[in-house]
C-alpha cells in the first residue's frame, strides 16, 4: 500500500511540472481518432447526406474538441485541484473550470463551427432559427466527447500508474541486490585476505601463489559482479580458484571433491550467488574441523533446473555455526526471494556433517 502511494504521488508529481508528454498527446491524438469514427457511424446512420461534407465537418469539430479535452483534462483540471492553504479554494476552482468547460462545449463549440463555415472548411447541412437553437443542438457533441475522453483518459492513467508503480518496485529490488553484493564482496575478499595473511604470517612460499589466486578473484569481482548476470561456467571458475586458495592453507588431509555437470545450451547466473555457501564450507566446517575434513560440491544443471550441493565436514559442537553467519546464508536467502520465483535452500546440519543444497529453476528468473 506504501509503494502504491508513493508511486501516486510521484507520479502525479512528474506529470504537474507542466512538460508536453508526447506519448500523452499522441494518446489524445488516437482517442480523437476514435471518437471521429464513433460520431461519423452516429451521423452517416441518421442522416444520409453526401459522405464528404460529414466527413470534413466531423474533422473540424473532432481537432476542436481533442485540443479543449486535452487542455481540461491535462492542464486546468489539475491546476484547479492542485493541494492549496484554503480547502475551499480548489472546489470553487473546479467548479469555475467545469462551468467554462461547459461554455466551450457550447459557445465556443457553436464559435468553431461558425469560423469554419467562414473559413469555408465547414458545410451547413443544417439550418438554425436561432444562436440558442444552434447551440442545443451543437452541445451533445461536445457533453458525449467529455465522456469518452473522460473514459479513455482515466484507463490510459490506470495503466501507466501501473507501469510506473512497476517500475519503482523493479528499481527498488536492483537498488536492494546491488546493496546485498556490496556486501558479499567485501565480506568474502576480507575472509580471502585473511586466508593469505595466514600465509605470509607462517611465511609460506605459496604465499606467491595465493596472490595470483587473489588477481584472479579481484579481476572477476571488478569486471563480472557489476555487468548482470554471467555464465554458470565463470561462476565455476571463481568458486576453483577460491577452492585452490583455500586449499593452500591445508595439509593433504584436506579432501575436496568439485564436480558439475552442463547442459549444451549455456546457462547464466548472478554474479557470486553460489560462492557463500563454498566460502561457509570452508569457514564454519572445514577450519574448525580436526579429524578428516573434507568438502564434496557438486553441480548440476537440467532442463533449467539447477542443484547445487555443498557438503562438509563439522564438529558436533558447532553444527548449526553456518545458520549463525550473519552476512552469508542471509544474504543469500534475500538475494533468491528477489532473483527467483521458484527456488529452495535446505540447510541440514548433522553431528559430523553439515550439508547445504540449493535447487533454482532458472526458467523463474524475474
């Protein structure tokens, strides 16, 4: 209800600082259209005159009553109804409006037609004993164009307050994505430092190694996280080159299995979406784990149906640690809810295990 009455608002907003919206005056333009061939049946069925001159007369009272209908409808009307210190004020200047609406409906609509048979443009097919009984007869055209306009108006501005409440909601979801990776990569390239700090800190001579590992992720984080989504395959290169990171802090008791399965056609992903539940394998199981550690991640991709599973080692005491991580899991969670319609990560921790699988279809990507 929020979103729909801030949208309103701006939306009332952007339309009252006086610009010409053209798509709004081609609108006009094809309910003029519209309402020429809705009055051209009315008058061909009840008088049968030669079809030129009706066909010219409608015309000329058709751009007439467009260019009054656009200026009550998108100028006037909402000047008069414009929020003022007085609540008195806008209802006497919407009645005023209304009333000289009426007056161009029927005196000025009477004036138009006079000025065109002068002008030669218009053809009297009728003639009238009076100015007032020109007038009466004159004023229904204008009464049913009010209507029609009225109408069509107040659709064309239901749908496009729909689109534009769309589009904040589209524009609110990217703005709360991009604020969930700015803090995914700064989390997961502080837990990489720290994994070579360890190793310049013991001095290692991988720790070379480790720094061509960190070029690598700091380039696809620069140059991958920022352009949309990317294919599964980058995905997985990360996440290899995370494992080779982290595997050079272990000693060959450290068993990592990573295998995946493509489809042909290539897939594509956000940017980093698989990599915290591998960097939670590691944190929260793998470092805290003293006999046997091991990590087993696998991936497939079907049909568009993609599960991917991370599997490791955990001591009993810390088997619910990754449910704790503050940034990760969360994160992850809200980043699914946004990105997919259909989706589901199950968490299942065990005394010596703790296992992680998340299943998307990416037919559901919104």
């Amino acid at each position: 209800m929020n979103n729909g009455g801030v949208a309103a608002n701006t939306f009332s907003d952007k339309r009252s600082k006086g610009a010409i919206d053209r798509k709004r005056v081609a609108f006009y333009g094809w309910v003029g259209l519209a309402y020429l061939v809705l009055w051209l049946i009315i008058d061909f069925s009840q008088y049968p005159a030669p079809v030129v001159p009706i066909l010219i007369n409608n015309i000329w009272l058709a751009l007439y009553l467009v260019v009054i209908n656009f200026l009550f409808f998108e100028r006037i009307l909402p000047f008069a109804r414009r929020k003022r210190r007085t609540v008195l004020l806008p209802i006497l200047l919407v009645i005023l409006a209304v009333m000289g609406q009426i007056a161009l409906y029927s005196i000025g609509l009477y004036l138009w037609r006079k000025a065109g048979i002068e002008l030669h443009l218009y053809t009297a097919l009728r003639t009238f004993t009076s100015t007032k009984h020109a007038v009466a007869y004159i004023f229904p055209h204008g009464l049913v164009s009010i209507l029609f306009f009225g109408l069509a108006k107040h659709h064309y501005d239901f749908i496009q307050l729909k689109q534009f409440a769309q589009q904040l909601r589209i524009e609110k979801q990217e703005a709360e994505l991009h604020y969930l990776r700015l803090q995914t990569n700064p989390h997961f390239l502080f837990n990489t430092l720290n994994n070579i700090y360890s190793l310049a800190r013991d001095k290692s001579d991988l720790a070379p190694e480790s720094l061509l590992r960190l070029s690598k992720i700091l380039r696809f984080m620069l140059y991958e996280t920022g352009a949309g989504d990317i294919p599964i395959e980058n995905e997985l290169k990360i996440i290899a080159d995370y494992i080779a990171l982290e595997k050079l802090r272990y000693d060959d008791s450290l068993q990592v299995n990573f295998s995946y399965h493509l489809p042909e056609i290539p897939e594509r992903l956000p940017p980093l979406l698989l990599i915290p539940l591998v960097e939670n394998a590691f944190k929260h199981g793998v470092s805290e784990t003293r006999d046997n550690p091991f990590v087993d991640i696998q991936l497939a991709v079907e049909q568009r149906q993609l599960m991917f599973s991370v599997r490791n080692s955990a001591e009993a005491s810390v088997g619910n640690a990754s449910e704790k991580e503050t940034i990760g899991l969360p994160n992850l969670r809200r980043q699914l809810e946004l990105l997919y319609q259909e989706y589901e990560l199950t968490i299942q921790p065990g005394p010596a295990t703790f296992t992680a699988v998340l299943k998307i279809n990416l037919a559901s990507h919104v």
